[in-house]
C-alpha cells in the first residue's frame, strides 16, 4: 500500500515539476518575445506530463476511469502552480482548462501503451519527438491578427445616434456573459477629449480597468475609428492579446432607422489559434454587444 501511494504521489509532483521547468527556462530563454505562448505548452508539455505520471503508475492496476480521474487531478494541480508560479488569471486559466485536462488524459493513456509493451528505443523515439516539436514550436516565428464584426438595428437615426457612440455614459445593466458574470472586465463607459479627429478616447471597463483610444477618423454620423494606445495591465489580458483598433460604422436605411456596425481588431498572443481564437472572438462579440445595446438604448430613448 505504502509503494502504491508512493508511485501515484510521485506521479503527481515529478511530472507537475518537470513541466514546470520547462515552461520556467523556456520563458527566461524567450523572454523579449513579447509573452507569446505557443500551442507547445498547452498541448505537447502536457501529453509529456501525461507519459510522465504513466511510467510512475505503471505498475498499478489502475481502471480507464482511475486514470482519467487522476489526470484531471494532475491537470488541475498543473493549473494551480501556473497561477501560483506564472501568475496567470483566473479566467485564463478556466479558458485553458479543457486543453490542458484533454491532453494530459492523452498522454497518461499514451504513457499506458508505451511502457506496457516495455520497447524502450520506442519510448525514448517518442519523447525525443514531442521535445524536438516543443523546441521548433518555441524558436518558430508566431503571428496571428484577426477582425470581429456585430451589427445592430436602431430606430433612430444617424444623427441621434452618434453622440453616444463617440461616448456614452455608464452602463447600468447588469451582465448577461458568463464570463463577465464570474469576474471577466466587461465595458462600462467611454468619455472623450473633443468631438474631433485626434481626440483622446478613454473606455472604461469594470475593476477601473482603462483603454486609452486615438481618434483616427471622426466622419460625423457615419464613422469613428479609433486607434488603442495603451490597454490595462491584467492578469487576463496581459501578454495573451493585444487590442489594436475598434470601429463604429453608421448605415442610414433610409426609413428612420440605423444599422450599427461595430468592429474590432486584435493581435493574438496565445496558441493554438483554432482554440484560443474562439474563446477572443466570443469576449470580443460580447464587448461589442454590450456597448452596441446600450447605444441603441440611449438612442431610442
């Protein structure tokens, strides 16, 4: 019993501390790359933490469940030493959480097949291919821009509506995201320096948090584009995605009413970009929607 307990502790903290060196000196070696993480940590290091806590167990007569069981465990200590150690957000780290739980499960059942059949060159050949991919993903240059679009239909026109998007007073509905809900900034205001091109733009989310914006375009009633100068220091944004420009576009229809067009773009940070892209599209969408809403809310008031 006491060996048993030994051999799934060891499971734990050996592949948990490994993994944890290796994020570590990577990180020291990348350190003027502007914080990009590559799709490496969050799938490769994580099949290898999976491998590693399986040679630990492999004597154990442990069931599929025990051991998708224990890998969520050993996924979910890997979670709380990256925001221990690496102080990543709490948000970052719901976001990141099925990634790292699927692919240490993969691993740990990788990890089962390999040293079941005891072929070591097979084993030794395999790990050295998950670290040469590590490494070539780490030194590989990663660059991935994206533009998110909304529209939405006011009754009201052009002209009614385009002091509020230039800036809008505070947001006193409550959020309907879930990620807002659970501690996620969300938009709660914008002011403004002038109602001109070259103004400076402030918005302001919830926390105090502050995105300072220039003007770029002011095309009364028809277009404001604005570039961010400089976004706010959080955990959960900070070094993963940078905002590059935002966008109102105003669309008369010609009957009284108004298309509002919202547009966004960004620079992400954070790999896989089929994952992650995801999760920045939808808390893009959601901004955008809440501004959007509350525009039309004031305006047809």
């Amino acid at each position: 019993m006491k060996n048993e307990f030994q051999s799934k502790l060891f499971g734990f903290i050996c592949s948990n501390l490994i993994i944890l060196c290796i994020i570590g000196i990577n990180r020291m070696l990348h350190v003027n790359d502007g914080g990009v993480l590559v799709f490496s940590e969050f799938v490769i290091l994580p099949i290898l933490m999976g491998i590693i806590s399986a040679w630990f167990w492999r004597d154990l007569n442990l069931t599929s469940g025990q051991r998708v069981g224990y890998s969520i465990l050993n996924g979910s200590l890997a979670i709380l030493l990256s925001f221990i150690f690496l102080g990543e957000g709490m948000i970052c780290l719901i976001i990141v959480s099925p990634l790292i739980f699927a692919f240490v499960i993969t691993g740990t059942f990788i990890g089962k097949v390999m040293f079941k059949k005891k072929n070591r060159t097979l084993n030794v050949s395999l790990i050295s291919i998950l670290m040469l991919v590590f490494i070539t993903d780490s030194v590989s240059e990663h660059d991935h821009e994206n533009m998110v679009g909304d529209e939405i239909l006011i009754h009201a026109p052009a002209d009614k509506i385009w002091k509020h998007v230039v800036a809008f007073d505070k947001i006193k509905k409550g959020n309907d995201y879930w990620l807002f809900k659970i501690g996620m900034p969300s938009p709660m205001q914008t002011t403004v320096t002038g109602y001109q091109l070259g103004a400076g733009r402030k918005c302001i989310f919830s926390n105090g948090y502050v995105f300072d914006e220039k003007i770029v375009t002011f095309d009364v009633n028809r277009n404001l584009t604005f570039d961010i100068v400089h976004q706010p220091l959080d955990p959960e944004i900070m070094g993963h995605i940078d905002i590059k420009r935002g966008q109102f576009i105003l669309k008369d229809n010609g009957n009284g009413t108004t298309t509002l067009i919202g547009n966004s773009w960004y620079k992400l940070h954070v790999f896989p970009i089929w994952y992650y892209d995801i999760w920045a599209e939808s808390i893009t969408r959601n901004v955008h929607l809440r501004v959007m809403e509350h525009i039309k809310e004031l305006s047809e008031q």
